[in-house]
C-alpha cells in the first residue's frame, strides 16, 4: 500500500457500476426480504438498473423480465469532482435452503446495455489490471452471477471458544527418531511431518490448546503447500493418508479440532489438470483456468508463473474443489481456514460454505483478506 495506490482505489471505487455482495439483511433467513445495493460512479448517467434472479440452480436470464432497483441516495465526492449514486432492489422472501442467484443489468441515458460490475474502459483511471481483476468473476461477457443461501445457520459455538494453535507442517517437528534437516536456504524443506505433530498433541493439550490450523498437507512441490497438485493426497513428505488419519484419531480423543488450511484461488503449475489445459486448448480443462493470447499467457496468484489461478466461476472447478473439501471433513478434519479467499466470489464461498455444512452442520471456514474491510 502506496499513497498513490490509495489514491488510485479510492478513485476507482467511485467509477463505473459495481456491486459488493452488500445484502440486507447480512444473512438472509427464510420470509425475509432481501435488500440489493448497488453504486453507480461519477461516470455513469443511469437511466436504469434491473436485478435478474433465479431460485433453481439455474443462471438467472437477463432477457425476461426482471426487478426494478430505485435510486436511494445521490452524494457528492470531492475527490472526485462529482456525484456517485446507490441504487437498493428488493428480492422477495425465499424459503429456507434456497440457493437466490442474480445478476444486474443497466441501462444508462444514452440507452446503451452496461452488466454489473462494470467500467469504461476508456477512463484515465483505470487500467488493463483494474480490468482483469472485475472481470474474473464473469463469465462470456455476461453480468456477475451473485449468489447466497437463505439460512439460519450460526457460528457453531466450539469455534466461538477456540484456541487456535497455527502449525507450519514442514517446521513444527519432525518424526520423533528423527532430526530437523538443515537446507542451505529457508525455501528447502526442514522435514516437518503428520507423526511429529502426533509426538506433541500431551504438550499442545497441556498448554490449553483446542484447535489446531495446519498449512496446507495436500501435495504440492514447495515447503510451504500453497500451490497444490493433488487435493486427494497428503505430501509424502508430510506422511501419509495412514498418519492423518492417526492424527485425527489421536487430536479427538485430545478433544483438539483440526483446521486445515485450503487453497482454492490457484495450484500448482504441476497439478495435472493445468499440465492437460496447458496442453490442449481443446480440453475441457482448458476453461478451468483464465487463459490470455491463444493460452500462452494465463491469470497466475500474483504474476507468479508457477501459480496459476483456477477459474472458479466453472462449475466443475467448483464441484472439484467442493467434493475435496467435503472428502477432508468425511476424514476428521473440522473446517477450513481459505486463502486469498478475495480471489474467489463471495457467489463461491457461497455454496462452498452450505456444502461443507451438509456433510458436518458444525463445521467451520475463515478467510485471509488482504484486501481493506470493504
């Protein structure tokens, strides 16, 4: 953070239309109505906005008729020199357990068709990554797909008590015959392993600990684990399926929950389904990830070349990365802690949340945002 880059967000964030995921209530419950907030920029003359919505699974068509928003609010922004407006739509009560999913279109003076979120691309402001960061979540030149469950679920109250212990798998201990290696840099592997957390579980219970939060286990060819290859496994190095499992075992009888660290924005440039999308843009993996240029160039975390980012907005590379993180709940694991959880939709972590509580009610997910509250 810069004081040119503060500048430059706070300009950006009174530009063009965009929605927050912002509901009223902020966690809808069933017969409520839900309120839609929504702004538009100094730079837009909206004569209109819709919200399109749909309660069957399905993407909601923006061709039929939908709901009309009303502007609610006009307020001057000296920054910018100009007004910026909200505009709220209401969506009407739903039942429990629905899935809404919506969409919103607007119509500006010059009756020209803009989908949320949107920018001129034209602006002095804004640039080609401004761009590709609004456009990750869209899919074929279509508005946003938005979505939520209407429940009354809560925060289960084992995690209002916990204390949480963070472990760096590679870093913690090693098996109990054997010693830390020493790699020439802090990049190389220390040898950390599943059994040597077993060997501490008397001292961690002893220091009044609960609740264990493991980097990611899953393989992966770096030593910290956030660029998986295999969701299913468990890094040889770390142990194996048999170690987890006697750790889960071990952890309960302990009355310690383990909370495993998830990677759902991106993988490693070693996951099989990205060497397969790399190798054949006919493949259905293909559109698992954001290709550019004919695929030579593809959306990574950061830049990083050997990181690249899942197109989470596919429903497949949604179900994949749901069906792994139920598969871990089903052996012993009590939740998950997400991260660069701003890189998926609040639409993803969604229905990731509502499917983790279907297999464990009292399952838990927290996320790493780096991103201002907002």
């Amino acid at each position: 953070a810069t004081d040119a880059g503060r500048l430059k967000r706070s300009q950006i964030a009174k530009l063009g239309l965009y929605h927050d995921s912002t509901l009223t209530p902020a966690i809808p419950q069933e017969n409520q109505p839900i309120s839609i907030q929504v702004r538009a920029g100094i730079d837009l003359a909206i004569k209109s906005l819709t919200l399109y919505y749909s309660t069957d699974r399905s993407t909601p068509d923006i061709n039929q008729q939908g709901i009309s928003l009303e502007r609610t609010e006009i307020e001057w922004d000296t920054l910018m020199w100009g007004y910026w407006e909200q505009w709220i739509g209401k969506i009407p009560p739903q039942a429990k357990g629905t899935l809404v999913r919506y969409s919103i279109v607007g119509t500006t003076v010059k009756d020209e068709r803009i989908f949320c979120p949107y920018f001129d691309p034209n602006l002095p402001q804004v640039e080609e990554k401004d761009i590709k960061k609004l456009q990750r979540f869209i899919q074929a030149d279509q508005p946003q797909v938005y979505s939520f469950y209407v429940d009354n679920d809560t925060i289960p109250d084992w995690f209002e008590q916990a204390i949480i212990y963070q472990i760096f798998v590679d870093r913690f201990a090693p098996n109990p015959d054997q010693k830390f290696a020493n790699p020439k840099d802090r990049a190389g592997f220390y040898g950390g392993t599943l059994k040597g957390i077993i060997s501490k579980l008397d001292y961690l219970e002893n220091l009044g600990i609960n609740c264990l939060w493991l980097t990611p286990i899953f393989a992966s060819p770096s030593h910290h684990g956030y660029d998986p290859i295999d969701y299913s496994q468990v890094e040889p190095r770390l142990g194996t399926q048999t170690d987890w499992d006697n750790l889960a075992e071990e952890a309960k009888k302990r009355h310690i929950k383990i909370v495993l660290d998830y990677v759902a924005n991106h993988v490693s440039d070693q996951n099989p389904t990205f060497i397969e999308a790399r190798k054949n843009q006919n493949s259905p993996l293909f559109n698992w990830f954001r290709f550019r240029k004919n695929g030579e160039e593809y959306d990574s975390f950061y830049d990083v070349p050997h990181q690249p980012e899942l197109n989470g907005e596919n429903p497949e590379v949604r179900e994949y990365l749901l069906e792994s993180a139920c598969d871990w709940l089903t052996k012993g694991a009590a939740g998950f802690r997400l991260d660069y959880a701003q890189g998926l939709s609040h639409a993803f972590w969604s229905e990731f949340r509502h499917a983790i509580r279907q297999v464990e009610p009292d399952s838990i997910m927290f996320g790493e945002i780096t991103e201002p509250p907002d």
